[in-house]
C-alpha cells in the first residue's frame, strides 16, 4: 500500500478558493482536506467539497465520448465512439460553417482555474474568429458597481473582519456561501461584535446574527440611500474624507436627503426604526465592516445597489481602519499579476480589424432563437446553461434545435449535455494541473494532479488542443503544455518555483488599503456621481397591473448542499438537501389554502414550476423562495426554478436580474 500527499485548491465558483490536502492511497484519492497551513482555508472545508472524491469517483462519471443518436426533442441516447472520430467529426462540422462568428463558445465558473478555464480555449477561439460570450451570470453588475465607485473590484481584507464591531452581512448567507468569512465574523461576534443581516429570506446566517433587516428584493439601494439621509441629519459624517477622497459627494447628498426613513420603510417593506437603528449602529460603532455577496445585485438595480453600499463607508470613514471598510469582490487585487495575454488575443490579428461579435451569456435562449446570422455551433464547457440560465424554455428551445451543432465538455449528463451532438469527458481537479486567484482573499494557489484522468477523460487544454490541430491551425500557441501555460499565468511577480513547493502565495496588498484614498479611480478618489436608487422591473412600485396578477416576489437563493448545479448529483448531497422547495410566509400560504407539505406551483406569463412547499419562517410576507439550482431532470416535474425568471438584464453589467421575478402561487 502506497499513500501521498498532493496540494491543490477548490476550483469552485467561491469567495474563499481553499487549499486543499489531497490523500492519495494505490492511486486513488481517499480524502479530501482543507489545509491547516493556509491562513484563510485553516482547515475547513465545506460539506460540498469535501465530498469531492465521490464526485470524482461517481458512477455517472462520464469517461469515453459520446455522440447524440436520437433527436434533441426525444428522450436523449447516444453511442460511445472513440476521440479520433468525436475530434474528426466535430472539426469538419466547425470547419463547414463559413462565417466563425456563426461559431459560439459558452463557459463560465465550473473551473475558476486560469488553465482550464479560458488558457487554451480563448486560443482557440481567437484563432478562428468565432464569437465572443459576455460572461455576466453570476456578477458582472456588482463588479460594474464596485468598478465605477472604486475604479476595479477591491475590498478589504477578509481576516480584518474578526476585528470588526459591527459587521452587516448584505445579501449574504454567509455560513451556506463563505464559510470562512463566518469564521472570522463569528470570532468578533465572540468578542463582543454586533452581527446584522440584510436579506429578504431569514437565512441560517441571519439565524445566528444578532438582527436581521428583511427588506423586499431589489430595494436594497433604497436602504442605504436611507443611511446616508441619516448620517447626513444626524452629522455623522466622516467630512475630512469626503473632501479628500470623494468626488460627487454633492449630487449624492441632494438624493439622500430624498430618502427619509418612512420612504425607505415603504420601499423596502421594513420600519422606519430599522433604519434609523441601522444607521446609528454604523456610524457610531468603529470600526465597522460591510461584507456583500451577489444576491443583492441579481436585480434590475444591482450596480447602483453596490455602488450605493459601497460609498457608506467613504462617507464614514471606516477606511481608515484595516476592520473598517466594505467588501463584496477582492479580484481586482490579482489583476496586475495576472498574464493578461494568457489566451492570446493577438491570434485574432488574422481575421483584420474587426472584433467578432459578443453574445451576453445570459440571453442564451434569445440568442439561440433570434441571432441574425444564426448561432450554428455552440460549444460548452464549465458551465450548464439548461439549468442555470434565465427563462429557460426558451434555452430549452433554442438547443433542441435540430440545425443547431452543439459539443459539451462535462463530468456528467447534465441538462446541458442531454442536449448535444457531442459530449466529450473531462478532467475533474484531482485529475488535471491549474493556478487559481481568488475574489474572497488575495492569494494565488496552485493545484497539482492528484492521480490520473479515469477513463479516457481529458484535460480541457488537451481536448482544445486536439480540436485545434484537427482544424489545422499550427501556431505554436496550441501544442504548449499545461505547464507551460502555468508558467505564463502570471507576471515575474509571482514565484512558480515557491507557489508549486508551498501550494499558495499571499500578493502584497496594503492592510488598510484605502486609509487614505487611493482607489483605483484615475484621481484615486471613490466616485459617488450618477449613483441612484432603481427600482425593479417587477414590483408593485413599476408594474401594479403585472403584479396584481402575480403578487408574489420570487428569489431563487442557492440550496445549501450545492454550489450552482454542481453536486446536484451527488447523492449524499441530495439526500441531506431533500427535493426542489417552494419556501413560503404562513400568512401567503394561508390566504391562498395551501398547506405545508404540498405540491404547488409558481407561475407567471412565461412558465410554470413545480416544487414541494415548505410553509417557513424563512420567508418573509409576499417573498417566495425557490431554493436553487436543481437539474432540471431532478425537479418535480422536469423543471427548476428558471422556467419562471426573465432575460432581462441589470443597469450595469448587462447581467441577469434572477431576483426581480413576479410569480403566483397555488397547488399543482
């Protein structure tokens, strides 16, 4: 018997990117760990991950090629054929469509690995000319926000959170979704700190919060509008940093002092108390830290909700403390260590001046039915978007197109691949090398290939590069190894020789990085012109007539047991998460005769989605919950909660408003 141990990191779409400690015994992985020695994993890992050989090790685990037999609107069967005939095939279907843009990829987080992410495909892509995706599913409006307000994506450091004395976690379930920002929140809340949740659902994090602030979805830039009226009349303003680091603070203190607290209490489904409290408690309470997640920006308003929170602590002065401060995504730290040439965007010198079209990811089903000239081959990888993007009837429809050539790259039959022509086995991460950065903290790690690829599973580099040379593209670009691109990743800053020996390395970012302005803005100040509340496009407020019809406010929060549509499969998961719910206020469920237990419905003007309901203080009155996100195939009825949310995009960065959804309620 033969055991060892290999370093690697969580590829996951997550704030905290772990360093995992990979045991190996006769070549096979028996134990996935969080590494102790690593400051921000110390250790934990969440239940998902930490299941992570059964994943690997699963018995659906896709291992040899498959091609499509049957047609897209029947049940799915396909026939295993070797690569030489999958790469042969796929290539001369490629090859026949005249115009590249015609040719769409489509990928997002299932790896955030630099390598097996984008390295080798962005290559490829860029040598054919085929169309760009806008990759704007999870946080491109948040990050829009934070980019506008402080130039990039930066925050402060989250370690700095156990020093906090008040910390408010906006749109957050923190113990579900950062399990080691909880760590360091609760380490303060031991030490005498003031824990408050902003969310519309009583998640398990704002169970153990000492408040929770329920405001209805899509309101939250109302709320601190309304914080900011009351710093102004109270004089609670930190005026020294405003003058220094702040511009436009004179546009945004005329719209503040619009939003007194009733206002925001209407808005916002809250009392006018709440937010008077709230905005005492942050003022006179130091430092105070503000930790963001995504689900406050999945709405209409999203960017100018972040960029709202985000100007509370320029106006506090809570920057000045290395405790104080807000954060939502750390990413933009790593940019200037990043290899920004990595997939190579000079290879697209050969197709002229002209940049392919983009196609927003998030409109995938309109793009799929109405793009002019059409989307003729679409090809997937790292992501699912049958289950994961918005109003998917109509994603349903446009890949059950029978003109449409579409290959995906997968572990597992998903919904996506159910639909291809061709689906190809991929590497898991225990299989294959990678770097990674992270948006919760500001190390890069590396992971290591733990044992090799089951079956004739390939790498995504190897199956890019075995495509690329069967469409007889020769630059030199496509036969670097794995390696080699590691070697590329990042700029001479970075130590490879140190990453691959200690399997992290910390980036040199100031503790209290904005004591004294210096955002990333071009004159380093925090830009507070043109941020405004807006509202939903779904809402009592903007659509009466519509919301007389279907009253309820949907949100579509992630199941704690999954991450994304990743582990639905795995079965323990899903048998400690249970079935596809329907979370509802007893008053809305009473009104309308449902009881606890029942199969219901939620619908509107697009679809249709049954679920299991769970009558809960989870809810709050007039909101729904529809946890996600649940393979179609594994929902009640074949759907999941994106049969009912619209391709509707946010006000900055072009993302979907998930969040701001309409529905009505009644038994199936």
């Amino acid at each position: 018997m033969t055991t060892r141990t290999v370093f690697g990191a969580c590829p996951h779409d997550c704030p905290d990117t772990c360093a995992l400690q990979i045991t190996v015994e006769n070549e096979r992985v028996i134990k996935v760990q969080g590494r102790h020695e690593h400051p921000s994993t110390h250790g934990a890992l969440c239940t998902k991950v930490s299941r992570y050989p059964e994943r690997t090790y699963h018995a659906e685990r896709l291992l040899h090629p498959l091609k499509r037999v049957s047609k897209k609107t029947e049940a799915p069967q396909f026939v295993q054929v070797t690569w030489a005939e999958a790469i042969a095939d796929i290539a001369a279907k490629l090859k026949a469509i005249k115009d590249p843009q015609a040719i769409q990829p489509y990928s997002y987080a299932g790896t955030m690995g630099l390598i097996q992410g984008e390295a080798m495909a962005g290559r490829l892509w860029n040598a054919l000319g085929a169309a760009r995706l806008d990759r704007t599913i999870c946080a491109s409006a948040g990050g829009a926000g934070l980019a506008a307000t402080y130039g990039h994506k930066l925050g402060m450091h989250t370690r700095h959170f156990a020093g906090a004395r008040l910390i408010i976690i906006w749109g957050s379930n923190s113990i579900t979704s950062n399990l080691h920002f909880w760590t360091y929140a609760n380490q303060a809340k031991r030490e005498g700190a003031k824990l408050v949740c902003i969310d519309p659902r009583k998640t398990e994090t704002a169970d153990k919060c000492h408040q929770h602030i329920a405001v209805l979805p899509g309101t939250d830039g109302a709320l601190a509008l309304g914080l900011m009226h009351e710093l102004i009349q109270n004089d609670w303003l930190d005026q020294a940093y405003i003058d220094n680091y702040v511009d436009g603070w004179d546009e945004l203190r005329a719209k503040a002092l619009a939003w007194p607290p009733e206002r925001v209490a209407e808005v916002c489904g809250i009392s006018a108390d709440e937010v008077r409290g709230l905005a005492r408690d942050y003022a006179t309470t130091q430092p105070a830290a503000i930790r963001m997640n995504y689900g406050l920006q999945r709405v209409r308003g999203g960017g100018n909700a972040v960029r709202l929170i985000a100007l509370l602590p320029c106006l506090t002065g809570a920057w000045r403390h290395q405790s104080g401060g807000v954060l939502l995504s750390a990413s933009g730290w790593n940019a200037p260590f990043k290899n920004a040439n990595l997939e190579r965007p000079d290879l697209l010198a050969g197709h002229g001046h002209k940049m392919p079209r983009m196609v927003n990811m998030s409109t995938i089903g309109d793009a799929l039915l109405q793009a002019d000239p059409p989307i003729e081959a679409l090809i997937v990888y790292n992501s699912n978007p049958v289950a994961v993007a918005p109003e998917s009837p109509k994603v349903v429809k446009g890949f059950q197109r029978e003109d449409l050539f579409t290959v995906v790259l997968e572990h597992f039959m998903t919904d996506t691949a159910d639909l291809a022509d061709y689906v190809l086995p991929a590497t898991t991460q225990l299989e294959h090398l990678d770097v990674h950065t992270s948006y919760g903290h500001t190390d890069v790690l590396m992971n290591l290939p733990a044992i090799q690829p089951l079956g004739e599973a390939k790498t995504n580099t190897q199956i890019f590069r075995e495509l690329a040379a069967a469409l007889g593209l020769t630059d030199p670009a496509f036969s670097e190894t794995d390696e080699e691109l590691a070697a590329q990743a990042f700029t001479s800053d970075i130590d490879m020789g140190l990453l691959r020996e200690q399997g992290w390395q910390p980036l040199p970012i100031a503790e209290a990085p904005f004591a004294q302005g210096g955002f990333r803005t071009p004159n380093g100040r925090a830009q507070a012109g043109g941020a405004d509340f807006v509202p939903n496009y779904e809402s009592v407020q903007t659509s009466p007539e519509l919301a007389a019809r279907y009253p309820l406010a949907m949100i579509s929060p992630p199941a704690r047991n999954f991450l994304n549509s990743s582990f639905v499969n795995v079965k323990s998961l899903r048998d400690i998460e249970g079935e596809p719910l329907i979370e509802m206020h007893a008053d809305d469920a009473a009104s309308r005769g449902l009881a606890d237990g029942a199969l219901v419905a939620a619908f509107n003007d697009r679809g249709r989605y049954v679920a299991r309901l769970k009558v809960s203080p989870r809810a709050r009155p007039g909101v729904v919950n529809g946890l996600g996100v649940w393979w179609r195939k594994l929902g009640t009825q074949g759907t999941n909660v994106n049969e009912v949310t619209h391709q509707r995009l946010t006000d900055m960065g072009n993302a979907p408003a998930f969040y701001d959804c309409l529905v009505q309620v009644e038994a199936a």
